[in-house]
C-alpha cells in the first residue's frame, strides 16, 4: 500500500480511535502499572527511528486534530468536546529481539504487556463518541465516516506536507532485522543462547521461538510459560544477545539509509513539515 508519509499512516490510526474502535482483549489486563522498561530496553535506540512519528510527534498530532475538528464544528454552531492527548513515553523495540525483561516475564511470560495509556486513551475516544448527537456525529465524520470536520483536519496536517512513499522505512526496518539474523555474529549468539536454553531442558530453534509456543494461547500465562520465560531472558542476559544482535540491526540499517540517502532525505523533510503543522494547529 502507498502512503504520502508514515505520518499520514500514523494519523489514520488516530482518526481511526476517533471512532470509537474498542481495544481487542487479547490477552491478561492489569489494574496497576505494567513494569517500568529495563535499563536494557531503554536504551535500544534504531537509526530509522528518525524517520518515524514518535510518542511525542503522536500526541501532539493528536491534539492538533482535537483543535482543528473542535474549530470547524464552531463555525458550524457545533460542540466538540476535546479529548486530551498527552505525551506518554514508549519503547518501540521492546519486544524487537524477544522477550528480554525479567520484571516481564515473571508477571506475563510471553503474553503481551497491557498498553495503559492505549487503552485509557481509546475509552475516552469511544466514550465521548457515545455522547455525540447524530447531528454532531455527521459534521465530524460526514455522512460516509470519512470525511467532514475530521477530513479537513487532516487535510490542514498535510498541508504543503511533501508526497513521499514511506513504505521505504518499514521495508528497510524489515529487511535489517531479517538480515541482522544471518550475520556471523548474531548466529553465533544464538547459537550461545540455544545451548544456556538446552541446559534449562528447552529445545528452541532460535530466539523468537518461544513467543510462538503454541502452549501459550491461553487467555493468562501458564507456570511452566513463566518458567520457560524467565529461563529465556536469563540466557539472554547470560550471552548478551539484545546488545549483539542489536548492533547488527543498527549497523544494516545505517546501511539501507546510505544505500536511499535522497529519499530518505525527503521522508525526513515530510515528517518535519507534518510535525511542524501540527505544532501550529495544537497551540
């Protein structure tokens, strides 16, 4: 699929929640906070992160489209009320490499980490949706869910906005971390993290293998999941494999962007350009 930019994509799932979509309930929910991010993942930062919209770039996009939607539905005699979109921070390559937190793995195993902030954010979309009157509700989204006030915010976003086909970063994303896994280096870490697993008595081909365990399905995690879990991260902590096989990743994406400088020039001046919109639009 062809896109003006990976923020245009990015703010189709925003008008997307502005909808009303429930989040899926996939998986174990917890009332208290999810744990904090280890010093580890924290640090795992990807040359092509510069060419994404980030949590900020998200939130400020987000109140901008409250902003400009809320301003057209006013000169139609319109209220809107504005759901407020602030910055929450994200580790977007948490689970890049595996599972790789102890914290997480004692408590989900290999179940995904509930997204507080997602889903609290989603609530208040769908809740003040609910509240709408169907008159406000085609001013907003028009008579086919697709276009009125929520259009023409996105129109003001991308305004002057440079048309750039961004698949470009996914598909380099993709290909560096499927390649980093045929290094010399990454091969011989997995092979370090395949014997500490053996010796735990596990027998997995590589390290993306245990997420996919088909005894994990189950709606919360089970004791041998979190056994087998907290085994997992501890050989991976053991051969430093996050830290090698990152490397690899980073190196074969500095590569990709070297290999497209010009155009991953022009994605980078489209995301400036959105972001600079949007700073316009949300103060």
């Amino acid at each position: 699929m062809h896109r003006h930019t990976a923020i245009a994509a990015a703010l189709a799932l925003l008008l997307a929640a502005g909808c009303g979509v429930p989040a899926a309930d996939d998986g174990p929910r917890a009332s208290e906070q999810p744990p904090a991010p280890s010093r580890e993942i924290r640090a795992l930062t990807l040359p092509l992160d510069a060419y994404e919209l980030d949590s900020r770039g998200a939130a400020l996009a987000a109140t901008a489209q409250e902003k400009l939607i809320a301003s057209c539905m006013a000169r139609q005699g319109l209220g809107w009320p504005e759901v407020p979109h602030p910055t929450t921070e994200t580790w977007p390559h948490r689970g890049r490499y595996g599972l790789a937190e102890t914290a997480v793995a004692r408590r989900y195993g290999y179940h995904a980490v509930p997204d507080l902030a997602t889903e609290t954010a989603e609530r208040r979309l769908g809740q003040r949706d609910a509240r709408l009157t169907a008159r406000q509700r085609t001013a907003a989204y028009g008579a086919d869910g697709r276009s009125g006030c929520m259009a023409r915010a996105q129109r003001a976003l991308m305004r002057d906005v440079p048309k750039v086909n961004s698949d470009l970063v996914n598909v380099a994303s993709r290909d560096a971390y499927e390649m980093s896994q045929r290094t010399s280096a990454v091969r011989r870490v997995f092979g370090e993290w395949r014997a500490c697993m053996g010796e735990r008595g596990h027998d997995y081909r590589d390290p993306m293998a245990p997420n996919d365990d088909p005894r994990w399905t189950g709606a919360r995690p089970t004791r041998d999941e979190i056994a087998t879990a907290r085994d997992d991260v501890a050989c991976k902590l053991r051969t430093h494999l996050v830290t090698v096989w990152w490397r690899a990743d980073a190196a074969l994406q500095h590569q990709a962007i070297r290999n497209s400088a010009g155009r991953f020039r022009q994605i980078g001046e489209a995301r400036s350009r959105y972001l600079e919109n949007a700073r316009r639009y949300s103060s």
